[in-house]
C-alpha cells in the first residue's frame, strides 16, 4: 500500500502539472477508494474485487465511451486539436522572417524522442520545443555562444539532423506564451530566427486575414475557417458531428460499397469459419475417440500442433507458401504454376478460409473430444438395442448432446472469426484493394481490418469514421451472440 500511494501521489501531480482534469479526478477517486477498501475491516470482500474493477474501468469500460464519444466528432488529420491550438498551429504555418531580429546559433535536441531548440539568448540558455516556449535552463552548458550540452536531452550531430530533417525543419517554437511575440524556426538547422504570421488572427469577430485582405471565419460545424470562395486554413479542430460518421459510411458512394462488401464478406467468413473447423474437428474427434484406433496419443498430439503455433506467424508462413512466384505450393506441389493466390479477389478468399481452417480445427478437435468423452455409453447402447444405425445415432444423440456443450463456444468463435483481424493483416494485408476507393481497403478486408485501414493506413487518417465503424462491429456481435445464447437456451430446455 505504500508503493500504491506513492505512485498514486505521483500521479496525480503528474495529471495537474499537465492541466489533465479528467485523470487527476480519476486517480483521486481511486486512491482514496483503494486506501479506504485495504484500511478497512469492514470491507474485506472488496479487496478481491476493486483490482479487477480498476483494469476493467480502464481497459475496457473507459475505452468503450472513449470510442463512443469520437464517434460523434470529426477527430482525424487536420482536426486533432481543440479549437486555441488549430489557431495557434494556423499562425505557425503561414509564417515569415521578421525583419530587424537576429538569429541564433540553434542547437537541435532530442527529449523524450521529440526535437528541442536551444539558444543562447544573452547570457542565458533557453531551451523550447513543439508543446513549451522557450524557457530558461541554467544548467545548460554553453561554449563559444552556443549550447552544448542540456540535462535530460541528447544534442543530435548533423547526421542526426539529416535523418530528422523534416520535424526539425518544421518545427515552430514559441518565444513566449503570446503567439504575437513570434517563435523560432530554422532552415538549417544550424541558425534560427524569429518568424510571424503572415495571418492576422481577430479574436473578437473569429476570423483570420490574410495579407490581400480574404477574410477566413469559423465555421464551428466543420471545425474549419472557411473563406466565401470555399478556401479553408488549415488546421481544423474537433467538434461534435452528430451521426455525420454513421451517415457516411451508407451516403458516400465511395465508401458504401466497401462496406456493405467487407459486411457481407465479414459474415461469409465468419460463419464458414465457424462451420468448416467445428465439422473437421468434429470428424477427427470422432475418429481418434474410437478405443479400436492405436496410437491416439500420438495423433491428438499431432492435431494439436497448429494450434500451438502462433497464428500471425503461421499466417506469414502461409502467405509464403501462397507466393505467386516463389511459394512452396506453386513451384514444388503444383509443379510451377503461375497461380495468384493472393492476388485474386476469389482465390484469396478461399485461401483465407483455407488457413483459417488449418489454424482453427485444433481447437475444435479438442473441444469436439472433451464433449464426446462427457457423453454417458448408456445412451449410444440404448441406441444400438433400438436398432438405430451410426449416422442415427450420431444425429439423434450424439449431435444434441454435443451442441449443448459446444454452443456457446461456437457463438465464441463465430464472435472471434468475425473480428479475426490478425489472420487478414498477416496473410493478405486486406488486398487485392478496390480501385477507385478513399482509403487503402480491398476484397479480402473484414470490417475490423477495414476500420484500421481507415484509422491507420490512409493518407487522411479519420478517427471519428474508425470508431463509427467500430460501434457498428460491436452491434452487429452484439446481436448475434444475444440471440446465439437465447437459442442456446433453448437447447438446453429441450434437452
């Protein structure tokens, strides 16, 4: 508890050194329930119960509204930011040499993995990055008018510069905390000077002007200034968009098509999933659970292996075999064929559903086994003593009580394969993409991988469409795994 309450305390002056409300009241409220649970006799039950709790406030519950909330915004590249750093980031990318001021021997640093300035300013080195003005570091180490050393940052040589150069070249730092005193930037890397914006920036009416007078307003619908001819500065900032995300995904012609193929392809692939690794699991299960076949052991052992194996490697060990030109399976079993695996929108989808099914029937042959070691003999003798055949046997007894235990676990799996991102990113990377889309999306895409495509991989990274789209995934399983278990139910009052 010691350690808690240090880390705790920590944190919390962490949280308001950072000015971040929401997590300070966050930590507060859980240290002093923490403290008043462990301190008590009276809650004893608690002390089992308020960890667990913690990491599902945080690792689930507050991700869950977070994705909620950024639905509803228009969060992505160029609307990032609140409103007072768009307007900050505008002035800094319209900018000029002011004339009259003097430049700096600049010496660029790395803190934290971010770029730093650092000048010497009178008889004073003052150090400021991205995030902090230039402020007054007295340990710093100056030689021949120029800063050589920083506590707790690294001074990066020229060829470290080279390799940066874009963040270094820009890179704005504030002189100050009134963005009208200008900031400092280089384009060398070597020397800096002080620039302003050639925007002028009128808090009382909202709007930015440029230097042939176009007047650019706040259009706080968009997050945007917007000039009358349709021009637009940019950054933006983040706003409330209501189900403009939601409306997009069926409305834009672009994007609607994608996504009503990615659905349809998401429940194709789900549910053969589902059936082609339960009914060869099944089919093994049956075979290797008959006393009559020697060497069982061995061969559930063997069976168990894929399943073992990671499954993102055993999917780039496929997506090798699958190779077009140098694959295993064209050059050696197919006697070098020229057959694009993964190239063609339907050859790529049977073979996805081919590795799926090498990956997933382990599972479901163990599973299969421990359910039909859990049925009573007396039932299949009482079959036989009826007359009923195998395939009466298996489907009038066999099957049933078979479903009753394996149901549930099914509908898992089905919930599993339907957010199966991992074998999509790794064995086809969501290709062959469809032509003419707005975003890196393609035949073999699942609405998961579909939506880190969105959020991730295109050029215009749209949060706020990503977690309108994921609110959408999360309905759609919803719904069916409430209505899988109800028909579960079902069974086992039949049963």
């Amino acid at each position: 508890m010691m350690l808690v309450n240090a880390f705790g305390l920590y944190g919390i002056l962490a949280a308001y050194g950072q000015e971040e409300w929401a997590m300070l009241a966050f930590l507060v409220a859980t240290l002093i329930v923490v403290d008043y649970v462990y301190f008590s006799r009276r809650s004893i039950p608690a002390k089992y119960l308020v960890p667990g709790l913690i990491f599902l406030i945080v690792f689930q519950i507050y991700v869950m509204l977070n994705t909620a909330y950024v639905a509803f915004t228009n969060y992505g590249d160029g609307h990032n930011d609140a409103k007072g750093p768009a307007i900050t980031q505008i002035m800094k990318t319209a900018d000029r040499k002011v004339e009259g001021t003097p430049t700096y021997p600049v010496t660029v640093l790395d803190r934290d993995g971010s770029i730093a300035f650092a000048i010497v300013d009178g008889d004073e080195a003052r150090v400021g990055d991205a995030e902090t003005p230039l402020e007054t570091v007295p340990d710093a180490t100056i030689d021949a008018g120029k800063v050589t050393a920083v506590p707790g940052a690294e001074v990066l040589n020229l060829a470290q510069i080279q390799e940066r150069q874009r963040e270094v070249l820009d890179l704005r730092v504030s002189m100050t905390d009134d963005p009208a005193d200008g900031w400092l930037r280089t384009d060398s890397g070597t020397m800096a000077f002080v620039a302003k914006s050639l925007l002028t920036y009128d808090e009382a009416s909202d709007t930015f002007t440029d230097q042939d007078g176009k007047v650019f307003t706040a259009d706080e619908s968009r997050g945007l200034f917007v000039a009358e001819d349709g021009a637009t500065l940019t950054p933006g900032w983040r706003v409330l968009v209501g189900f403009d995300n939601f409306a997009q995904m069926f409305t834009d012609s672009r994007l609607s098509t994608p996504f009503f193929k990615s659905l349809v392809w998401t429940f194709v692939f789900s549910i053969l999933s589902v059936l082609t690794t339960f009914a060869l699991g099944l089919f093994l299960a049956i075979i290797y659970n008959d006393p009559r076949v020697k060497g069982r052991t061995f061969y559930r052992a063997m069976f168990i292996l894929p399943y073992a194996f990671p499954g993102f490697l055993a999917a780039l060990v496929w997506r090798g075999l699958l190779n077009r030109e140098f694959g295993y399976i064209n050059e050696v079993l197919l006697g070098g064929l020229d057959i694009n695996w993964l190239g063609d929108p339907t050859l790529a989808r049977l073979s996805i559903i081919g590795v799926n099914l090498w990956l997933g029937f382990p599972y479901m042959f163990l599973v299969a086994t421990g359910a039909l070691q859990s049925i009573p003999g007396e039932l299949t003798e009482a079959g036989i003593m009826d007359g009923a055949g195998p395939l009466r046997r298996f489907a009038s007894i066999t099957l049933p009580l078979l479903l009753v235990s394996v149901a549930p676990l099914l509908i898992a799996s089905f919930a599993f394969n339907f957010n199966n991102f991992a074998l999509i990113y790794m064995l086809t990377g969501g290709g062959p993409n469809y032509p003419g889309a707005p975003y890196p999306i393609g035949e073999t895409d699942l609405l998961i991988s579909m939506v880190y495509a969105i959020a991730f991989e295109s050029g215009n990274k749209q949060y706020g469409l990503a977690s309108a789209m994921s609110i959408a995934i999360f309905a759609v399983v919803g719904v069916i795994s409430w209505l899988g278990f109800r028909q579960t139910r079902k069974l086992e009052e039949i049963m």
